[in-house]
C-alpha cells in the first residue's frame, strides 16, 4: 500500500537530523573544546585525548549518516 505524501515527514525528518549533523558540526569546529584536548597530555588506549576527541567526532558523524540511511530506507526513500 502506497504511503500518501502530505509534504510533512520530510521536513521533520530533515530538521532533526540537520539539528543532529549541526551538533557535529560545532563540535567539531569549536576550537576550545579541541584545545583543552590538546594539552592534556594523559593517553587513552594509548592515543592522546586529542587525537580520541577526532575520532569520536568523525565516529559521531558517521552513526548520524547511518542512521539517516536507515531512516531513509525504511521510509522507502531510496532510489
């Protein structure tokens, strides 16, 4: 059965998830946050917390993309 499209779903889907890759966006662009990384010098697993603050920043972007696919297939909105 074909899902009637009232112009609606698409727009909150893209606000929350332009909300969400806007959260990634700051962070990962904030320069104090990256900073303050920078000068602890205590290792985690063996990486500096800078180089783990990248990480999870890049790691934080990529689950955003996957669940937007995610959303995006269920909806059927894939080519």
């Amino acid at each position: 059965m074909a899902r009637a499209d009232d112009g609606t779903g698409g727009s909150h889907k893209n606000m929350v998830f332009g909300v969400l890759f806007g959260i990634g966006l700051v962070v990962a662009l904030l320069p104090p946050i990256y900073i303050w990384a920078g000068e602890q010098h205590s290792n985690l697993l063996g990486l500096p917390l800078s180089v783990l603050y990248m990480f999870g920043v890049s790691g934080y972007v990529t689950a955003v993309c996957a669940a937007l696919y995610v959303v995006e297939l269920a909806r059927g909105e894939l080519d």
